[in-house]
C-alpha cells in the first residue's frame, strides 16, 4: 500500500496479500519481451519493413501487461485512498492501451492515425491519471506537512515549468507550419506530460518520510517520464516528418511499461508488511533544488551568446552565489541535525539518570568479584546505605551467614552467564531495627562499554512477603476466632490417623454445633453473635488438652481432635464436661446469654480415613440435635442409614407438599370433670408412598433444616381450619369448638404468620375465636421484643394464643405477664411426675397456680392414668389430653366417641349457656360435673 507515513498492517477483515506468484512469472516475461523488442528494433534485425512492424505492434502487449498488474494491485489493497488511486491508474492505463491498439490498427491500414480516434482515449487518459494523483496525496494526508509540500509543489513547477516551455514547447510551436490541429494536438500531449511528471514529483515529495512512500512514486515517475520522452521523440519526428516506427521513440515506448509493472508489484509487497520510517530521502528533498538549477540553466541558455556583456556575468555570480548559499545551507542543515541529535541524547541520558534516581528498585553495578562501582539513590532510601559511603566497597562484606554465601553464588552464576537475566534470588538484610527481605536480578554487562560490569537489581519486598505470611495463617485459621480452620483440621486429623496405622493411640473427633445460635443471632445482633463465637472459642480451648486441636469449621460449628486417647470413656467425659461448661452463661457486653451444644463423638479405626470420621461425627451431630440438643452422641454405625433416610425425606419433602401427601389427625382435648368433648389438636402426619405413615418426629426436624416447614405449617393451618369448620355441624354446640395448630418457631420469626393465619380464618370461615396458635416456651422467648409485636398482631385478630410444653424451657416472669397468653399447656413429665414422684404434685401445683395467678387456662399433656386425672382435678386443672382419652385420629372416628356424646348431652340439657372459657369449657357445668 502506498502511503507517506509508516506502513502498517491492516486492519482484521481486510486483503492483504503478498504478491502472487504469477505476478512475478508475468513481470519476469515483461521484462525478457522488452529485452527482445527493444535488441530487434535498434539492431534492425529482418531489415525495415520487419523493424516498422515490431516497432508498431511491441507496445500494445507491454501495455496490456501493464493493465493486469495495476488491476491486481488494485485488488490486492484494502479500500481507502490507495486502492482508489490504482483503480484510477488501471483505468488510465487501459484507456492508453486502447488508443494504443486504434494507432496500431491504423498504421497497418496503411492510414495515419494522427489525429484520429486513438487520440481521444490518449487525451482521456491524463484525467483520470490526474485523478489516480490526488488519491495518492489524500493517501499521505496525516503525514504530510502541507505548507513545504506545496511551497515544494510551487518550486517544482515554475522550475521544471520554464525548462519544458523555453527549451521544449516553445522551439517546437516555432518550427512547425503544419496542421494547426496536429500543432495544437502535439503541444498538448507535451504540456500535459510536463504536468503529468510534476505531479509525480509532487507525490514523490510526499512520500520522502519513508521507503514506501518514495519507491512506488519513484516507480512511477521513472515510468511515465520514459513516456514523455518517447512523446516528446514523436512530436519532433511528426513535426519533421520523418518518423517511422520502430525507432528509439517506440523502444521507449515499450520500456516505460517495465518501471510501472513493477510499481503494481511493489505496491502489492508494501501492502502486506510493516514497514518502519525511514529517514528522508535525499533525492526527493534534492528536487526542488533541482528545479532551480533548471531555472538557472534556462537563463544560461539565454545569455550564451553574449558572455562578456555585464547581464550574463551577473547571471554567472548570481548563479555561483546561489550554489554556494545551498551548499551553506546543507552545512547548516547537518550542523542543526547534529545538534538536534546531541541535545536528544542528553535528554535521554537526563531521562535515564531521572527514573534511576527516583527508582524504587536499587541498582548497582559491581565488579565479578563483587566490588561496587555504582549504587543508585534508591539504596540510602531501601537498605540505609548511602551510595557515596558503599562505594569502592565489596558487597559481599554487607552480607553474612548464609545469606552473604547465597550472594555470592549469585554473583558467580550472573558472571558465567552471558546474556539473559539471573533470578530472582532472595535474600534478607538487617538495619538497625529494621529486617528486609530483598528479591535480587542481575544481568552479565561486562561486554557492555558503558556498564563493564554486572547489573543488579534489589526489590524491597518486605511488605508482600508479610502479606504472604498472613494470606498463609489466613488460609489455615479461621480469621474471626483464631482457630484452625476446616482447611488445617482435615490435614491434622489426617495425620493423626498416619500414626494412628502405625500402631499409636486412639484418635477421636468432636463435631459440635451451638444449639439455637440463629436465634440468639437475630434477637441480639450478629456483633453479638460473633462475639458469642469468640467466646465459646477461648472456653473450648480452656476445657480441653493442650495436645488437642479445636477448629472452627464455619458458621456456629466447631470441631475437636483428641490424640492419643486411650479409652472411650475419656472422651465422653470430655464431651459432658463441654456440654456442662457451655451451659454456664455467656456475658457479651450488658448482656448475659445462655447457650448449650449439641456434640457428636467419633472414633478411628484402623481402616477409617479422614472424611470418613469427619462424617460420622458430623452424622452424630445431628442425632445429637436431633435427640433434643444439649447432650452428646457418639457415632453408631446404624446412624450412617437413618441419615440416608434423612437425606432421602429432605429430598421427598417438596413432592409431598405438592402431592399433597400430608394429612391431619385430632387429638381431642377434653374436660377432665365431664369427660365432654372442648376442642381437637391437629397433629400432621405424612403418607409416605414407599415408608408408610410417618409422624411428625421423624419429619419436622427434616423441614426445618431444609427450609420448608414455613410452606407446611401454612398448609395444617388452612387444612384444619377448613376440616374443623365442615365437621363441628354434627355437634352440639359446634360453633364453640376449639382447634389447636402447632406454629414453628422458624414460621413465627421468618414467616409472614399473621397474614397466613388471617388468610386461613377467610377462607375456611372459621371464627377466631376458636383458632388457638400453640408456640413453644423456648420459642417465644428468643428475640422477645420482635414476638411481642407479632404476638399482638395475632390477638388483635381474635385468634388464641398457648404456650405448648410449658416448664420445659425458661421464661422470664415478666415477659410471660406481658405476652397475650391465654393458655398454659402443662408439658407430659409433669404429668408424669405426679403419680411417680413424691414432689410431682407440688411442680405441677407450681405450674397451675402460676396459671391462675396470671389469668390463663391449663391444659394437661399426655394423660396416661386415671390417677393422673384425679390429681389434676385436685389441683384445679380441668381440661386435658392424651392416650387415657383418645389416640389421634379423623374427625369422623372422634364424630363416634365418647366426649361427643357428652358434650351433646350436656350442651343440650343447659338452658342458660355461661361465658366460655378460653379452652372451650362451659363453666357453669361445674357443679354438674362433681355431681356426677
């Protein structure tokens, strides 16, 4: 491609090929046919006639051949200025091959073809090379400094202009008397051809910056001026009369084609490279200095008739002295190129002596056995070591122990080694109280003139390496507690159990989990939270061995590792001791947090491998948790299918939902005085397709971890809403009925309960009044203030609210007065204690009198015995369930039973019906109920 500037590649999508092979076969015939043409018409050989045929027909292939290579130059080039200037050239050049063809047609017709049609493709011809011109100067349009090119352009043309017309146009026009046409004619083609050379010239210009530009103008011009003077040899001969072909006129009409193939092909070979600019070149620089020479010889020419008149020596000084200017002027410009020169390399060398002043890196040179010559700034700033005060110095004396002997096989190996760099080596420095650790490279200079020696580089990289040695503790501790992480626990219980096969002690791992740590999270604030962490952290590590490992795996779950245990014994008096440790409470700030842990033991054996014991004491875990939390569970190999069935239920879980593979049982609550029906608890059970009917224990656990026991306990409270409200119409005072629905904890805290409950209520039509939402002690007590709100919120529905297995938590007596409580559930071992211990009656007094004290009903879990009965009656609670009574069932099998029959008759019998009580039971059947 032809441009003024560098050439670059081009751009992605774009033609750039070399040259093709055949262009260079064509090019290489070209240049043997002109040989030939040109050796037959100067030597004559056939005789005349034969030579006037040559002459007429040699040029025609030439300049077809010409044709081809500018088309595929053209081709060849990616669109833009270039590519258009050699389509333009392509089309010039078959225009002239045209005409060329007509002329010839002509002769052998033995009819003069001038003037004639030949000459009107001639004429059309310079437009369009006129054209091609303009786009090779648009090609150089970035590059080009327009001011000198056009004083240049300027220059060129008055110059060579006056040679063309004194000396050629002018003595041409004067000696004819032919045709004014053929005269007018011949003047043009001679004029235009000046134009046409000062163009090119003009291009040549243009492209001086660098190689490509220059040699395909260069090319050109060679070419077309080869022509014009051919041209010129015609008109002189047509004026004169006396041409004939195969002159020298049409030799150089067949040779001007060779310099413009070769151009195309040039043109193809820029195009596909990269081509670095060059410096100017002086034969095109020279051209305007050319034209004046030119001018000054046309004036010469005038005045060498009189050489002793005053005007032609002053034309002689002028010119002398116009020489000499020139050549001072070339001086000048050398000197000032000099200059320029020198003053760039000072600036390269201030440039230099700048960026290793303010290097950070320090930079020395020192002799192969290491003494120093040079030092940079960089080393007073890095290493306290003044560059004046080390100079002349061996450094190998600034190095000692195995650091000095490490430099100095450095410094060997940099001097065995020519070319390349050396390194890095590190290498670590004491200063005063400082210590830095230095990466050092060196290159072998010795050959070099301006360093003879050997070039080091010393990087401080004190501060990435004690980034390094943190990012190294951060990925084997965990950064919140200090603690060895999951990352180092696996690789120490790994190599405990190496020396375990080797015939050592026992090893043994605990997995422990904080029981309810979400919601103490939630309730307190996760600075509190992580605060409990740390705290549970320093108490592990103050209740076990020193030998022993305590990571923590993430989140709330920690993990021990006990080496070198001897009986099983040992560890799970280890375990109790933790879990009795942990239940002492936590102070975080003003606040005093009570916590437990569920602990799963495991122990090696002699095949185990690392992720197998750390599975079966995390399965532990989770049977620990599973087990009621606050105790510790050591590994039993039937855990390993009770958590593949945990898994698989977790998994059946969201296609029981939408199965609908759960279904609701009753468990009726019942007035412990008339044995007559107050309300139902609705219990879910799962209709498992492959494991039968699953209860709740086995399931709801299961829920809670995997997350959908929000969407379960959405579905029993529509779903008994909605049974209880068909059923109740076959009972006697039916609309009064009680449904109790067990809520989660997870539904209360996360949940969007209220608007579950009230969504419920709608669409079943049940009244709230008769919906009670049991919650269990421990529930409600977590993030207090949050409950409270939510609590309100249900009661402002109408809906009841129970606190279920009531005792077996803890609660705070004052939040318990401010929670809107209605009922009291006394939990299962209370009851239990009553007929089997001696102060049973006295704990369960407790939780009735506390019951009444606050204004809230009771009801009794998991009444077994008739004894049980009387002493609940004797204590004052009147309302209970359990087996005594009924096992769960449908609402149709309770429709059959007993407690309806009762309240039938008694509903039925009463005139006046009193207040109900919150549990359902109508009081004034009190006095009824004793008497029967």
């Amino acid at each position: 491609m032809f441009q003024v500037g560098p050439t670059s590649g081009p751009a992605p999508g774009e033609r750039s090929e070399a040259a093709p092979g055949w262009v260079d076969k064509l090019l290489i015939g070209l240049v043997i046919y002109v040989a030939i043409c040109a050796t037959w018409m100067l030597a004559g050989f056939g005789g005349e006639r034969i030579t006037h045929y040559v002459g007429l027909l040699a040029d025609s292939p030439a300049c077809f051949t010409a044709v081809i290579v500018a088309v595929a130059a053209a081709r060849n080039l990616a669109p833009g200025a270039p590519r258009a200037a050699w389509r333009c050239l392509s089309v010039a050049l078959a225009l002239y091959f045209v005409g060329t063809v007509i002329g010839v047609n002509s002769w052998l017709h033995g009819r003069d073809p001038f003037p004639g049609y030949a000459d009107i493709f001639y004429v059309a011809f310079y437009p369009i090379f006129f054209a091609a011109v303009v786009f090779l100067i648009r090609a150089a349009a970035v590059k080009v400094r327009w001011g000198q090119l056009a004083l240049d352009a300027v220059i060129l043309v008055v110059g060579f202009g006056a040679f063309f017309w004194f000396l050629v146009i002018r003595p041409a026009e004067a000696s004819t008397e032919i045709d004014v046409i053929k005269n007018t004619l011949s003047q043009a083609y001679i004029a235009l051809n000046c134009i046409m050379l000062l163009t090119l010239g003009v291009v040549l210009l243009a492209g001086a910056g660098n190689p490509s530009g220059r040699r395909v103008p260069m090319l050109l011009l060679v070419g077309f001026a080869t022509m014009f003077l051919a041209d010129i040899l015609w008109s002189v001969a047509k004026i004169s009369g006396d041409y004939l072909p195969g002159a020298l006129q049409d030799v150089l009409y067949v040779a001007c084609y060779v310099p413009l193939a070769v151009a195309g092909r040039e043109q193809m070979r820029a195009s596909s490279l990269r081509v670095a600019p060059g410096a100017s070149h002086s034969l095109a620089q020279s051209l305007p200095y050319a034209a004046m020479l030119t001018a000054f010889l046309v004036l010469v020419s005038f005045t060498r008739g009189d050489i002793g008149s005053p005007a032609t020596v002053m034309t002689i000084v002028v010119f002398g002295l116009t020489l000499l200017v020139m050549v001072r002027q070339a001086l000048a410009l050398r000197e000032d190129a000099l200059t320029r020169e020198r003053r760039a390399a000072r600036m390269v060398e201030a440039r230099y002596a700048s960026l290793i002043a303010n290097a950070s890196d320090v930079i020395m040179i020192v002799a192969v056995d290491g003494a120093l010559r040079f030092a940079s700034p960089a080393s007073e700033r890095t290493l306290g070591l003044s560059p004046d005060a080390v100079a002349g110095k061996n450094l190998l004396d600034l190095w000692a122990g195995d650091d000095g002997e490490r430099l100095k096989g450095f410094l060997a190996e940099v001097a065995a080694t020519s070319g390349g760099t050396v390194g890095p080596v590190e290498l670590r420095i004491e200063r005063g109280p400082n210590r830095y650790v230095l990466e050092i490279v060196g290159s072998n200079l010795t050959a070099d003139p301006a360093v003879q020696g050997l070039a080091l580089n010393f990087r401080d990289i004190s501060e990435r390496k004690a980034l390094e040695e943190q990012l190294r503790k951060l990925a084997f501790h965990d950064p919140l507690t200090l603690l060895a992480n999951r990352n180092l626990f696996r690789d120490r219980v790994q190599h405990a159990l190496t020396l375990v096969q080797r015939g050592r002690h026992q090893v043994a791992v605990m997995f422990l989990d904080v029981d309810n740590f979400k919601n103490i999270n939630d309730s307190l604030g996760h600075d509190a939270g992580d605060r409990l962490l740390q705290a549970v952290a320093q108490r592990l590590i103050k209740s076990t061995r020193f030998s022993d490992t305590v990571a923590r795996l993430g989140g709330d779950e920690f993990a021990i590792l006990l080496e070198g245990i001897t009986t099983i014994a040992e560890v799970e008096s280890m375990a109790a001791s933790l879990i009795e440790d942990l239940e002492q409470p936590f102070a975080l700030s003003a606040t005093e947090v009570r916590a437990s842990a569920s602990i799963g033991v495991a122990f090696s054996t002699f095949e185990t491998d690392a992720e197998a014991l750390l599975s079966k004491a995390d399965i532990a875990m989770y049977h620990a948790k599973a087990g009621g939390k606050n105790r510790f569970v050591t590994f039993q190999p039937q855990m390993q299918e009770l958590l593949h069935e945990r898994l698989r239920l977790e998994a059946d879980i969201t296609r029981a939902l939408a199965n609908e593979e759960f279904f609701v049982e009753y468990q009726p609550i019942v007035d412990l005085g008339t044995h007559s029906l107050l309300g139902v608890e609705a219990l879910v059970r799962w209709r498992h397709p492959d494991l039968g009917v699953l209860m709740p224990g086995r399931f709801i656990q299961v829920a809670e971890e995997c997350g959908q026991i929000v969407k379960l306990g959405r579905w029993v409270l529509r779903r008994a809403c909605t049974e209880m409200r068909a059923w109740r119409g076959s009972v006697a005072g039916g609309a009064e009925l009680r449904v109790a629905v067990n809520i989660s904890g997870r539904h209360l805290q996360h949940g969007d309960l209220v608007q579950d409950v009230a969504q419920a209520l709608k669409e079943s039509g049940l009244e709230p009044g008769n919906l009670v939402i049991e919650l269990t002690e421990s529930t409600i007590m977590h993030n207090t203030e949050a409950n409270l709100g939510r609590l309100r919120q249900l009661k402002e529905l109408g809906v009841r609210l129970a606190i279920d297995d009531f005792g077996t938590g803890y609660s705070s007596l004052s939040y318990l007065h401010r929670f809107p409580i209605d009922i009291l559930k006394i939990d299962q071992s209370f009851v239990n204690r009553l007929t089997n211990t001696y102060n049973g009656p006295e704990l369960a007094r407790a939780v009735i009198t506390l019951g009444d004290t606050l204004g809230l009903d009771t009801v009794a879990e998991g009444i077994e015995l008739e004894p049980q009965v009387a002493a609940l009656l004797a204590l004052g609670c009147v309302a209970g369930q359990g087996f005594l009574f009924s096992t769960p069932g449908s609402l149709e099998q309770l429709s059959k039973s007993t407690f309806v029959a009762r309240r039938n008759a008694l509903w039925t019998g009463e005139a006046v019906c009193e207040e109900l009580s919150p549990t359902g039971r109508f009081t004034a059947l009190k006095d009824v109920a004793g008497a029967a």
